[in-house]
C-alpha cells in the first residue's frame, strides 16, 4: 500500500491532534470521509501508529456486535469500560487514538460522537465511514460536534510519489509563470498523466501499478483487472444498502454515465440527458433518487451549469442542471471497456474531453476545491468555474494540443474576469494580448501558479 506520509491529507490529521482540545473551539471527534477503496483504514492506522503510543480500532461492519455497546445509553465513560472490556486492556484517554470504522452501520455510534465531543474532549477519537453521506440526514447526527475531512482518490502528485519519480514533483513544485516548462520534462510529464488515466487513484490499483511499472503490459493487464473486481465491489455495495430493485437502478445509471458521454460529438461533456439512462424512468424527478445515492456515496461527482457567471454562482444553479463524473477516472476507463492501449496512444475520439474534464474535477475536488460550477449562455459554454478569492475565474478544457476557445473568448468580452485559463496538452503560456494563461492539464492540482 501507498506509504502514508504519501497522502497529503495526512498533514491534515496532524493539525488535528495538535489542537488544543480543552479550548473552545478546539479539537472534536474527527470523521474521515470518501468513497470505498480510496484508503481510510489505512491512513487512518498509519497516522495512528506514527502519532499515538496506543490504537484502538473497531470495525463495526465486521464486528456486528459492536452496536450493543451503544443500546443502553450514549454515556461515553460507560462505552469507554465496555470498550476496555472488549480490547482486554485500558484505553488512555489522554494519550491513545480510539477509531470507529464503517461508522455509519450503527448510527447511535455516530450520535455519540456528541457526547464525546462534549464529556471527553481530551480523548482522541477518529471515525471512518464510506456511505456516511447517506447518514447525514438523520435527525441524531451530531451537527456541531465533529471534524470532517474528506479522502479522494490518489491524486496526480501523490500518483507521481507512489511511483518514486521525486525528479517530477521536484519539478512541479518548481513551476511558475515566469517561463516556460522545459521540453523534456513537458513530455515525460504528459506520458504519466496518460499513465494515470489508466490507472487512475484507487490506492490498490496504484500499488499494483507501481510494483509492476517495469513491465508496462503486465502492469496494465493487472491494472484492469483490479479496476474491475473493484467495480464489483461497489455493485455489491449497492444491492446491500439501497436493496434490490435500487441497487439496479443505481448499476444502470453509473453505467449509463459513460455510455451518455460517448455520444458527445465535439469531445466535451455535456448536460446529463435524463432520457435513456434507466429503462422506464424518465426526467429528473424520476431520477433524482438515484442521482443523489451516488453522489451521497461519493461515486460521481455533480457538477452545476450556472447560466449567469455572478456571485454566489449557487443562486444561479438548477437542481436538474448539471454534468455527472465518476469519481476515478481509471474506473471511467474500465466502466467503459477502454483498453490501456487505447488511452495510452491518445486517440480515443470523443472520450478525450471527457478523461480529461474528469480528470480536472478530480483534481480540483483533491486540491480542496468543494464547490465547482459548468457554465453555459446560449451556445457558449465553459467546463468550469473557479472562485479563488471571491473572483471567478473560467477555466477551459481541452484534450490535446488544440487551444481554440470561442466560448471562452464569448465569457471573457461579457464577465472580463482577471484571466482566463486553458488546461491542455501544451506547454506553459501566458498570452498577455488576450490575458489568457494556457496551463498542461497535468498542472490542474496547482491552479493558480504563482508569479514565481
């Protein structure tokens, strides 16, 4: 598995326990959220191994039983003595890490976060859970008295660290707006990224991919395998906890998501149609149920079309006005039936846009990004929009080397924002006439460079 001090969430966690957590304000219960398979546990434990002398950890998807501990009553120092109990050693309150993994398969484990956060503030207590957004709504959910931080997938930088290829990161580390990136590094920077659009960011594909690296027929024959018995997992995930009948649905929809895309004829991703993606449902109403399921368990990532490019860009978002990612762009590629070769030669047609946006968006959401809107007025349209310092900033996509953009010249006479960016295969630009920056998509993790 991917070293720990490799995710940069974990500096994250650190500022956690160093909070103070007798003061206002202080350190609370933390919940570490993210879809399945994308290393919670794992963190989780290592940050654990590495910061506190002792970890105690409870799994109560595997350990059913566990739920009783919390039928009585939701006092944390008795919970903490049946705790002990079940470990068969104390707990120390002021120095160990107690974690709650798969949180949200006993919610009155998740409302007693509020009792702990308020009776025993000094303990260290961390949760994890993978459908916890599917939880959120219930009415005994400790609003106020928790931490959140979210794990994406492995994003392109940390893709780079598992691989050991220290000379790009000291490269993109050293990137501003002053010059240029040197041919040599340009090229092999853009040969990883088409490594990672196959791969993409699962922890589990990336190892297989890393310790396999020296043969890259092999590791991307092991790379799809992975990709797919992962995606089984996802599929049992949903026939366990949404039923039947909806886990069919949901399977439908996640799989009608690529397939909608194909269909794109000028290689960006357009407005989901609702028409088609489940036999029998049609329009959004109809849809939204399932919509939200995914986005709530972290599969897709929904992103609204503003008509109007003005602050708050929220009030200008439609519920039923969106684009739809998946959270991974190498499951994108194996939910698609992509062979390795087809991404890694660079000539898959309409899919290009559409690796590339998804790409973007995972990005952006790994580099802290919460909230990103599409832009669309009549017949120009923008993938995103970016507010950084509350300007909004348009940035384009593009999947190769071409660089035309109407649409963003359409935005730029109407908003004149302070610059507009295109995320592409070339290198980096500034044209001052235009007041347009031209950034290489591997650089989207960084937006925006600096002056240097």
């Amino acid at each position: 598995m991917i070293q720990v001090v490799k995710r940069n969430l974990y500096q994250g966690l650190v500022a956690w326990k160093e909070k103070k957590a007798s003061f206002p304000g202080g350190r609370k219960p933390l919940i570490l959220e993210g879809a399945r398979q994308v290393g919670k546990t794992y963190l989780l434990k290592a940050f654990g191994r590495r910061h506190f002398p002792t970890v105690h950890y409870l799994n109560f998807e595997q350990t059913g039983t566990l739920a009783h501990i919390f039928a009585p009553d939701l006092r944390p120092h008795r919970i903490l003595k049946e705790l002990e109990f079940h470990f068969g050693h104390p707990i120390d309150v002021h120095n160990d890490l107690l974690i709650f993994d798969e949180v949200q398969t006993v919610p009155q484990a998740l409302t007693s976060l509020k009792y702990f956060c308020e009776e025993l503030p000094e303990l260290a207590l961390c949760c994890a859970g993978s459908l916890l957004g599917l939880e959120l709504h219930h009415g005994a959910f400790p609003v106020g008295k928790v931490e959140f931080l979210h794990l994406y997938p492995v994003a392109f930088e940390e893709f780079l660290q598992a691989l050991g290829d220290q000379r790009s990161l000291d490269a993109l580390h050293g990137f501003t707006l002053k010059e240029p990136i040197p041919p040599l590094v340009h090229d092999h920077l853009w040969y990883c990224l088409k490594n990672y659009f196959v791969v993409g960011g699962l922890p589990e594909v990336v190892e297989a991919f890393a310790k396999l690296q020296d043969s890259p027929f092999v590791a991307m024959e092991a790379v799809r395998k992975l990709q797919q018995d992962l995606l089984i997992t996802y599929l049992a995930d949903m026939a366990k906890h949404a039923g039947k009948q909806n886990s069919m649905h949901l399977e439908r929809l996640l799989r009608h998501i690529p397939e909608q895309l194909a269909k794109t004829q000028d290689q960006s991703a357009k407005k989901f149609k609702f028409s088609g993606a489940i036999p029998g449902l049609q329009g959004y109403a109809r849809l939204a149920g399932a919509i939200d399921w995914l986005h709530k368990a972290k599969l897709v990532m929904k992103i609204p079309i503003v008509n109007r490019a003005a602050l708050p860009l929220s009030a200008y978002a439609k519920d039923n006005c969106f684009k739809l990612y998946l959270f991974d762009v190498g499951l994108l590629g194996a939910l698609s039936g992509l062979t390795p070769k087809t991404l890694l030669d660079y000539a898959y047609g309409s899919y290009k846009g559409y690796f590339a946006e998804n790409f973007v968006a995972q990005e952006f959401m790994a580099s802290g990004v919460s909230h990103m809107y599409a832009w669309n007025e009549r017949t120009a349209e923008v993938e995103f929009l970016r507010d950084i310092d509350g300007k909004i900033y348009p940035i384009e996509v593009k999947s190769g080397w071409v660089s035309q953009a109407k649409s963003l010249r359409v935005f730029a006479q109407k908003y004149h924002p302070p610059c507009q960016i295109i995320l592409s295969g070339k290198n980096l630009q500034i044209d001052q006439r235009t007041n347009t920056h031209y950034y290489p998509l591997y650089l989207a993790g960084r937006l925006p460079l600096m002056e240097g």
